[in-house]
C-alpha cells in the first residue's frame, strides 16, 4: 500500500510541471484530456488509501531522503565504473582513445556521486575527500589483451 500511495505521489508530482528535461533525457507530457483522467484517477486511489489506512489504523512510515539518496548514489557509482574504458573490453574492443576522452569525465562524476552518497548520510566532506579512485590493477589499464 505504501509503495502504491509513493508511486501515486510521484506520478501527481510528474504531472505539474513535467520534469525538466536533461541533457540526456527528455519527457513527453501526458496530453489532455488523458491527464485530467490520470489526475482523477490519482485522487481517487489516494482517497481510497486513505481510507484504508483510517480504517485498519496505519501508520505512516518516515522515509530517510539521505538513505534514499545514497542507494541511489551507489547505484551511479556502480554504473559508471562498469562504463570506464578497462570495463568496457568485457563486451568487445574498446577505442584507447576512451581512456583519454571518456575516463577523465566518468571518473569525476564517480567522484561527485560519492561526495553526494556521504553529504546525503550526513558524513562530514572531508571522509568523500579520503575516498581513492576507482583503478585497475597495474597492466589493465585499457590494453588490449591477446
């Protein structure tokens, strides 16, 4: 129940405005009159929840934003080492300019999502600061191997 009144917030939230568009990343709004019928829906099935909750009495549960923040950080970080150069041999041939071209950047973002997974947990900036980069073992670095 509670994941279906989250998602119902989120949807609501989507609605008005639609989400801005990212670099790669664009959203295409619901037209009308399909969203006045999502909005309707939306209302009813909240009111329903609502409902239910008086009735068996729930109580509501306390969502940690920095928790969620850094689930979602450790995700990103997981990604983006898969997505540097070394890692990328494991699905073919790899440009070796990518070390060059695309690691630099990939590494940064690492560093700035786990700078954010520990300012979402509370963590003081200086322990992200303490945080080594992502690196292969010498002799991986982006070499083709026979």
């Amino acid at each position: 129940m509670r994941s279906l009144e989250q998602t119902l917030l989120e949807v609501r939230q989507r609605l008005h405005p639609p989400p801005e568009d990212g670099f790669l990343v664009s959203y295409r709004p619901i037209a009308e009159p399909a969203r006045t019928h999502v909005e309707a829906a939306i209302e009813r099935m909240l009111a329903e929840i609502a409902v239910i909750a008086r009735e068996f009495d729930l109580q509501p549960s306390t969502e940690d934003v920095g928790s969620y923040v850094m689930a979602q950080m450790a995700v990103a970080w997981s990604d983006l080492v898969d997505m540097l150069s070394p890692k990328l041999k494991r699905y073919g041939p790899v440009d070796r300019s990518l070390s060059e071209t695309l690691d630099p950047h990939v590494q940064v973002l690492i560093e700035l999502a786990q700078e954010m997974g520990h300012a979402a947990s509370g963590d003081p900036p200086e322990l992200a600061a303490t945080q080594t980069r992502w690196e292969l073992p010498d002799g991986e670095a982006n070499e083709e191997k026979p």
